[in-house]
C-alpha cells in the first residue's frame, strides 16, 4: 500500500509539472500588488509549419546518412541480388531475354522506390514491370506483371573500415495483379529470405560477397507450382580506375543464381543461371543524389532453364 501511495503522488507530481508547462494550461492569477504593473513583452513571433516540417526532414536525412555510410558495408547494389545492406534510391532495370524455342521475354522499368524509414529498416515499394512476349507461334502478348514489395530488417553490420559485414531478414511478395497469364503468376507469392554479406579491404580495393537465400511459397497449387528455394550469389570488386584524366568508380560482378524444386511438378530439378556484369557508380549528382549504371548478361548454365540468356540494364539514383 505504502509503495502505491508513493507512486501515486510522485506520478501526481509529475502530471502537475507537465500541466504547469503545457501552452493550453490556464493562467495562475498573481496576487494583487501595489506596484506598477511592467508593460507586456511582444507576443512571439509565430513560426511557420513548414520550419518544423524541414527539422523533421533535416533529421530523417542525417539519420539515413549515417545508417547508410557509417553503419554498414559500403558495396554496390549487384544487378540480381538483392543486396542485404540497406539502400534508398529510385531504380529502374530492363530486361531483354530469349528462350528456347525462340520465345522473347522483353521487361521494361522493373524495380521501383527503395526508402530507410528507420535505422534497420527499408520498405521497398516496386512497380509492376511492363513485359512483352513474342511467343513461338508468332503471336505476341503483353501487359503489367504483378506488383512487388520487399521488407528489409538489418540484424547485424559493421562498416568497411571496421568489420565489413552485413546480416539482414527480408521479407519478399508479389501479389497477382498482373494483366494476363503470360505475365503473370497468377498467384501472390511470399519470399522470407536470409542475406548475409562480407567484405575486404585492401590497397587494390575492395572485394566482398552478397548472398541471400529462401523458398518462394505460392498462396495456393502448391502440388502444382512448389516452394522452390533460390540462392543468389555475388563476387564483386570495386574500386577507382583513372583514364587519363577522368577517374571512374567501377564494380565488376559475377553472380549466380541457383534454382532448386524440392517439390511441385518440377520436383528434383536444379537450375543454374550464371551473370557477369559492370556497374558504373556513384557519380554525384547533388549534395545528397548520386547517379549509378550498369548492364550484365545473365545466362543458363544447366539444361534444365526457363530461358537462354536474357541482357540487363539498370539505373539509379541513391538518395542519401
């Protein structure tokens, strides 16, 4: 009983020296005096909304700036793998992609908004790609793909100068928005995926490896489509390279991605897609926007494919 009372009076006390504090709280009338009452200051000048809207805008931005380059690993988005370290940018990748049979698989403005609302996390919010198929039979399909989101939550990282390393839980969906069935999977599918990360510096640059692994898990058919486990890979270099008197930020890549169907009507199949590609970035373009290009080919490597090779091209603009 004793400590409630205690705490009652203390949280009474508290609650008071808010109220005496707060702009709405009434006036405590003064005693009367004899003495000549002082003329009233000036009322303050009102501030704008828009001041207390830039501070907040201020802070967010000094905050990404800090999750972006002091806290993790400073690596290049790779052109398929979904990079564990966390990015915000406006990207958009085309794909150009051919087949057996002579089926041509063109993506146009694939990827979308990646924004870090917090310090450990991202959203990143896609757009459907446009996609146009010139099928066997000489005919030709084509409309809006299905619409994707990603979820990123940084577990653990350390900067390039310090430990260089990256481990983050993603959560990956599409959602069966797509115009036709020759764009769409007809199905909203879920992705929780592992990334993990690790780099070195040294005086020729710096070398890292990004990888995230996971099932892709379909809504519904499940006998029919699997949860097939995909594993992407990447091998990359970075560093500045001087030609004559230009210098530029360069990052060759090679990434694999390895495709397996423990179940599903393709159960027992593996798949292997293999990418060597260059990234050209980060090109300042303002105090906080950099500008970043690259392109690879991306080829199968196993029998069993969905296409033969497909060339990619990606750009972006980081916003840190």
């Amino acid at each position: 009983m004793k400590t409630f009372l205690r705490s009652f009076v203390l949280l009474a006390g508290i609650m008071a020296s808010l109220l005496a504090d707060c702009p709405w709280a009434p006036a405590q009338q003064a005693p009367p005096s004899s003495a000549p009452v002082a003329a009233a200051p000036p009322p303050a000048p009102v501030s704008s909304p828009f001041v207390g809207l830039q501070d907040w805008y201020d802070r967010w931005l000094n905050m990404v700036h800090r999750t972006h380059e002091e806290e993790q690993p400073d690596w290049m988005t790779p052109l398929v793998t979904v990079i564990p370290t966390l990015q915000q940018e406006i990207r958009t990748d085309y794909g150009f992609g051919f087949a057996p049979h002579g089926l041509q698989t063109f993506t146009y403005a694939s990827k979308g908004t990646e924004i870090i609302p917090t310090e450990n996390t991202e959203f990143i919010f896609g757009n459907p790609s446009y996609i146009t198929k010139n099928l066997p039979v000489n005919e030709r399909s084509s409309g809006w793909a299905d619409w994707p989101f990603l979820f990123k939550y940084r577990l653990l990282s350390s900067p390039s100068d310090a430990g260089n390393y990256v481990l983050t839980f993603m959560l990956s969906t599409s959602f069966a928005t797509g115009s036709n069935k020759y764009v769409s999977a007809n199905h909203d599918l879920f992705s929780p995926l592992i990334g993990f990360g690790k780099g070195i510096e040294t005086r020729y640059g710096e070398f890292d490896y990004q990888a995230t692994i996971g099932p892709t898990v379909p809504d519904g058919e499940t006998g029919k489509l699997g949860t097939p486990i995909v594993w992407n890979s990447t091998f990359q270099y970075g560093n500045r390279f001087h030609f004559g008197g230009l210098t530029v930020p360069l990052w060759p890549e090679f990434e694999t991605m390895w495709v397996s169907y423990p179940n599903g009507e393709t159960r027992g199949e593996q798949q292997l897609y293999l990418t060597p590609g260059i990234i050209a970035g980060r090109f300042k373009l303002t105090e906080h926007t950099y500008f970043v290009l690259g392109t690879g080919l991306q080829f199968a490597a196993t029998r069993a494919r969905e296409f033969n090779h497909q060339w990619l091209v990606t750009m972006r603009i980081p916003y840190f």
